[in-house]
C-alpha cells in the first residue's frame, strides 16, 4: 500500500508537469468539436473561469478539471478509478523507494508536429519542481 501511495503522489506530479508539454487529452470529460476550419472547440461548464492554463500555476480544482481535458499524463486511472493505467507512459517499474523509470509510448506529437521525447518530460517536471 505503502508503495502505491508513492506511485499515486507521484502520478500526480507527473501529471502536472507533463501538462506543460502540451499533448492533446482525448479522454477527459470536456466536449470538443471541431469547426469548419477544422478547429476543436472545448467546452467546458465551470462556476469559475481558470486563471491560468500553465500546470505549473495549477492550484485551483477549476483550473486542473480544464487542464485534465488539455493535457496528457504519463499515467492514468481506470474507469473505476481503481487502479493505474498507462497514458504516455506505456509502461513503468520502481527501482527503489524514490526512483519510478517510465517508458514513453512511441508517436506521440505536439500540437506542432515534433515528437515528444524524455528530455521535455525531464524539462517540465524541472520546472514545476523550480
């Protein structure tokens, strides 16, 4: 239990430094749909508006429901929110007690084109971390 807790508390570090890559998350709860330009729209129904879309500034619950339909982490949950399950990570072991290695899924793209890479996973947990 003990280690699951780790796995969890540091899914959720990922999840808001990975945010900051910018990938695109198509199994949140927001609706989107795309214009005649091909655009997606998000529509999300909040009480409060996000002040911010950076997940390093993410402190508020409004602003990580939006970032959740934004963003991708490298792990998930199920459905039934019982168990973690692969996102960009499509795999992961615990070498010891502090130390996770994760496998990046292959083909994944910024919304530029350029791949994703370790070296921006590594960027931006540094930059929550500063």
């Amino acid at each position: 239990m003990k280690n699951y807790r780790k796995l969890l508390a540091g899914s959720l570090a990922l999840f808001l430094a990975v945010g900051i890559t910018g990938c695109s998350n198509t199994s949140g709860g927001g609706t989107g749909v795309a214009n005649e330009d091909g655009l997606v729209v998000l529509n999300v129904a909040s009480t409060n508006q996000p002040v911010s879309f950076d997940p390093a500034d993410a402190n508020l619950v409004v602003n990580e429901y939006t970032e959740y339909d934004c963003y991708d982490t490298l792990l998930d949950f199920n459905q039934d929110g019982t168990d973690v399950v692969p996102a960009l990570a499509e795999s992961w072991e615990q070498v010891d007690d502090l130390t996770y290695t994760y496998k990046i899924r292959e083909g994944v793209k910024f919304s530029d084109g350029s791949d994703l890479t370790m070296d921006d996973v590594l960027y931006s947990l540094n930059r929550v971390r500063e």
